[in-house]
C-alpha cells in the first residue's frame, strides 16, 4: 500500500510541473498565443510547430527574459520556476517535441543576461 501511495504521489507530481506549466502559459500568453498555440496571424506568432520554440531552450528563455519586438519582458514577473515550467509546457504541446527546460538553466540564464529580478514585494505584481 506504501508503494502505491508513493506511486501516487509521484504521478501527482509529475503532472503538477505539467499543469503549473499550463496555468502560467494560460494566464501570461494564452491571449496573445491563443490557448492552442496557434497565435493570430499578421499579429502574434504561432507556438505550435514553431522551430524557435522547439530550437536550443536558451532562445525562447532569452525572450521571456529581455523581450523582443513585440514580446514583453517577462523578468519581472515571472520567476525562474515559472519560465521553465512555461516554457517546457510550449516545448512540448500542440505536436511540438522539444526538451524540458530546468529552473536552473533559467536561473543561470537570468544572470548571464543581467536580467531583473522578480520584484516580491506587497506593491509588486507577482501573485
């Protein structure tokens, strides 16, 4: 019985990062990105089948860091948790097959870049 409940608990978890993943595209990009991932022609690009997204996860991580165009710089209010768990969600959704990115990487990442912090103060906007 142990082991079940510890199998349990382990597919709970797994499927967690999943849906965190899920949640922080849903309320950060889904409106622009469209929740299946196929953008708005002319205006945002599309995620799903897209070789930049699916490309070497520095790339799209870089974006979500710095901005780019259009794109706004996520730096801010995302944390290094959230853009991997985002960005390994888009990297393997809607037929894309690309590798999952680490907190680590991002956070490495962020400092490589200079990019800001997270501001976690009572007036920031970080929920």
């Amino acid at each position: 019985m142990t082991a079940l409940m510890a199998l349990v608990g382990f597919t709970a978890g797994a499927h967690g990062a999943e849906g965190d993943g899920k949640a922080v595209f849903q309320k950060n990009c889904a409106a622009c990105h469209q929740a299946n991932g196929k953008g708005i022609p002319g205006a945002f690009p599309a995620l799903a089948g897209n070789a930049f997204v699916q490309g070497p996860a520095k790339d799209p991580a870089t974006v979500l860091l710095k901005g780019r165009g259009g794109m706004p710089d996520f730096s801010q209010s995302l944390t290094d948790g959230d853009i991997a768990a985002v960005l390994t969600y888009v990297r393997s959704s809607w037929g894309n097959s690309a590798s999952a990115l680490a907190t680590e990487e991002v956070a490495a990442l962020r400092s490589e870049l200079s990019a800001a912090q997270v501001a976690a103060g009572p007036m920031s906007n970080k929920h």
